[in-house]
C-alpha cells in the first residue's frame, strides 16, 4: 500500500484504522510504514494500545506530549509552539487552494502552525514568526494566543485513549528575573486541557525534569530544563524538592541578543543553533556562531551564579553528605559542547554544592514531557 506523502505533509494524523483527523481520509498505516511518517503530528501504530496518562510539556518553543504503549515503549509527540497569519479566510482561500503550504482555518482567518510555520519563517525571512507563548507563559501581547494554543494543544495531545484520562501538564516555576506570577497561565492551560476530555493535573517543569534524570540517584540532585523562554531549576533531595525557580535568560534570549548583534533573523539564528553540526566547542566559525557562543556561556554562567546565590540566602537548604549530579534538558541543552562549556563555567565558580557529575539526559527536547508522564501514570493508578 502506498503512502499518500502529500496528505503526511500536512500534518495529518493516523490511528490504525480506528478514527482520524481527517473523517475523509481513510488510510491505515501499517507498522513497517511508521518510519516513512516521523513528521506528522500524530502517529498511532495499528492495534496499539496506551496506558492511562499522558505527559504535556508546554514549551515557549516546543508543545511534547509522551505517552506509554503496552509494550513499555514511550511515545512522544512534537510541534513548534508558532504560528503565522495568512490573512482573512475570504481573502486567501483561493491561493491556498493552489498552494502546498499546510494552513489551519480558525474561524474567519487562516493560519500557518506549529512546524509548518517554523519552516515558512526560515525560508521567508521577511515573515514575522508569531508566538502564543513568551517567557515560558501565555504570551500577553498576542491577541489571537489563546485559539492558536488551543490548536496546537489538540494537535499534539489528540483524543484521550480512555474516559477522562490523566494528562500531567507542565508548567514554569516562579521566575526570579521579571515581575511575572504563572497562577492565569495555570488556570488557563488546565481549562483547554480538560476542555479536550482530560483530567487534568500539574507539575514543575524542574520536578518533571528531576523525575527523568534524577531516578539513578535515589532523586538527589539537580535538574536544570533550559527550554526556549524559561531556564527552570530544581535542587531535589531524597524525592522532595527544596528549591524551585526559573529564569527568562535562555533559549529565546540567546536568539534575540544574537540575531541583534550580527544583524540577521531571529529564525535563522534558531536555525544555526539546532543544526545537528552546530558545535558549541568550535569557536572559530562565522561571526553568528561566535555570537551564540558567547551568549551561551553567559547563560549557563548566569544560573550556577543564581543557584549559587539562592541555596546560600535561603532557609531549609539540605545538607548533601555525597556528591551529586546536575542532569540538563530542553531544546537548548540540546547543542554539542554543551556539557563542556557547562563544565568550564562551572570550574571559574564557588559553588557551594559539591558537584560528580554534569550530564544532558538522553532525547533533552523530551525529557520534561517523559518526567511528566512517570507522575501521569502513577496519578492514573490511584484513580
């Protein structure tokens, strides 16, 4: 049976044969097939079945959803946390018609989201790269945040494989650097959530972080989840978290300052940034690359220096007999070199937390939606 890459392309979902996205389509895939769909949205194998909960981490750059199969394999599910305005549907349905470009009608308008959009950005950089999301919480000055979000959570989570199931999603702790608190943002996230048919449940992108990285080491230890608008901390001892917060300084920041200084697109940047090749260690490339360089380092640099800080002036902090580990996640964790760099940072410092070991957990870009499922499922099973 021959796979219809057209359709795929558009960001269609498969559900063996059960339901679709599309009520019109009805193409099943088979399993030798899945390696030809790593870029939809959603991909089901054929006779599958999931257990109770499913992980949601809600990133200003990524949305990832994980779930378990019976198997014990985990599922994860990825979109560009984007968007792009086409314009009023009246007015752009008919190129649109002609056009293979993957769009998403909301209404009365016409939109390019999530992946789709970050490549639209990339080739055109005349195009403005719209974000329902800023600094890891609803972006406020975007009007249109809320239906585009919405989309996207429906996108990435699809429908509940079981009545009310749980859905774990995530969100920043406290940041340290703006006036900003994330009770709406919460509220807001849980109601499309339940909207969708779930019950809905909360967690700390440091904690769900901790839970991934941390569970060889009875728990103890750091987790530091350095997405695209937030960088969120976590000090864990024995399971219990002493010390949460998170700061603005990150991924986007690392995009925005260098974009400025070479005088380029912010997505190109991006773009350089996540190539496979992009090596952090490599310090005599073109001057885009020096410029995200040196604002790496001052990133990692300025969270060991507010970790530092914090643990020294705050009350409660547990003692650790032994060494522990730092563990990295999120998309900016992501770069070779990052381990290095973060390791030389971190020998220039006083750190008053006796150090073994710094390492980027395995798939960094999935870690916080995996740590969220573990407290999905285990939430499931007191049910």
């Amino acid at each position: 049976m021959s796979i219809d890459k057209e359709r795929l392309n558009k960001g269609l979902w498969f559900v063996g044969g059960q339901r679709t996205a599309d009520k019109k389509l009805k193409q099943v895939l088979e399993p030798e097939q899945l390696d030809d769909v790593k870029d939809t949205k959603f991909v089901i194998e054929k006779g599958g079945k999931y257990m109770n909960g499913v992980g949601f981490d809600i990133g200003t750059g990524n949305i990832v959803s994980a779930r378990k199969a019976e198997d014990g394999k985990i599922i994860t599910t990825c979109e560009r946390d984007a968007f792009i305005f086409l314009g009023k549907w009246d007015e752009v349905q008919n190129k649109l018609s002609r056009s293979s470009v993957s769009y998403t009608k909301i209404d009365d308008k016409a939109y390019v989201i999530g992946n789709a959009a970050y490549k639209h950005a990339n080739v055109f950089g005349n195009v403005e790269l719209r974000r329902p999301m800023a600094f890891g919480m609803l972006n406020p000055t975007e009007k249109e945040a809320l239906p585009i979000i919405k989309e996207i959570f429906s996108s990435v989570l699809g429908p509940p494989q079981c009545e009310k199931e749980v859905c774990c999603f995530v969100t920043p702790s406290e940041p340290i650097d703006i006036e900003s608190y994330v009770i709406y943002h919460e509220d807001v996230v849980k109601a499309i959530v339940e909207s969708l048919g779930y019950t809905a449940v909360n967690i700390k992108e440091g904690v769900a972080l901790a839970y991934a990285g941390l569970v060889d080491e009875e728990l103890t230890g750091l987790s530091l989840s350095f997405g695209a608008g937030m960088l969120n901390v976590c000090v864990m001892y024995e399971g219990l978290d002493c010390l949460n917060f998170s700061i603005t300084k990150t991924g986007d920041w690392i995009d925005t300052n260098a974009s400025r200084d070479v005088d380029i697109p912010i997505a190109h940047i991006t773009a350089i940034k996540e190539d496979p090749e992009f090596d952090l260690l490599k310090t005599g490339g073109s001057r885009e690359v020096k410029a995200i360089i040196s604002y790496y380092r001052f990133v990692i640099r300025n969270v060991l220096t507010q970790i530092a800080h914090l643990f020294n002036t705050s009350t409660g902090m547990p003692y650790f007999k032994n060494p522990v580990k730092i563990v990295c996640g999120g998309g900016t964790a992501s770069a070779k070199g990052f381990v290095e760099i973060f390791q030389q940072e971190y020998d220039k410092l006083d750190f008053p937390i006796n150090i073994k070991a710094i390492e980027v957990i395995d798939e960094p870009l999935y870690a916080v939606a995996k740590g969220a499922l573990s407290e999905a499922l285990l939430t499931a099973e007191r049910k």
